[in-house]
C-alpha cells in the first residue's frame, strides 16, 4: 500500500528539506544505505512514523530509496523499538511492530 507524501513535503520545500538532510546524513538510503545520484531520487521518510508523531520535524526525517520507505511503512526502526517497549501500551506495539 503507497503513503502518499505530506503535501507539505512536496514539491519545491520538498526539495530543500531532502538538500538539508542529504547534507546532514550523507546522499544516501538511510536504511539500506544505497547512493542516490541526486536528493530529487530520494524520498523523505520520518524516523519516527507519522502514526506516532505527526509533526514534520527535520530532526525526524531521512532519505530512503521508495522500496525502503514503502516496506517501513509505519513501523518503529528495531533499536529504538526495543528502547522504547517498556513504555509503550499494548496497542502502540501492535503499530510499531
Ligand atoms: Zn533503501
């Protein structure tokens, strides 16, 4: 199932974010670390999903390659997954996992 992009990270602002966080973390797949020729090839993914915190935070993005950022989905990467378990409810788990 697509996750269509935040209308708010399309486009030309979009763009600029993807240069900020290619700058920060490298051109590159945060999770399979795959180069991308230019930031337009990346896609922005929140590290922590949209479902748990709704906010567009720079902080909260990287780049992913499409295939990557369409198997996340809305899961919790598993480090902080497993850091964060003690304190999540029942119901947070069943959408992280
Ligand atoms: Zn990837």
């Amino acid at each position: 199932m697509s996750n269509p992009r935040p209308a708010r990270l399309r486009g030309s602002r979009g763009r600029r974010i993807r240069v900020k966080v290619g700058a920060r973390d490298g051109i590159r797949c945060f999770h399979c670390r795959t180069p991308f020729a230019s930031t337009d090839d990346a896609t922005l993914d929140h590290y922590l999903p949209r479902s748990l915190w709704p906010i567009h935070c720079q902080w909260n993005l990287v780049l992913a390659c499409a295939r990557c950022n369409a198997h996340k989905g809305s899961t919790l990467p598993l480090g902080l997954l497993l850091v964060l378990r003690p304190w999540l409810t029942a119901a947070q788990l069943e959408v992280a996992a």
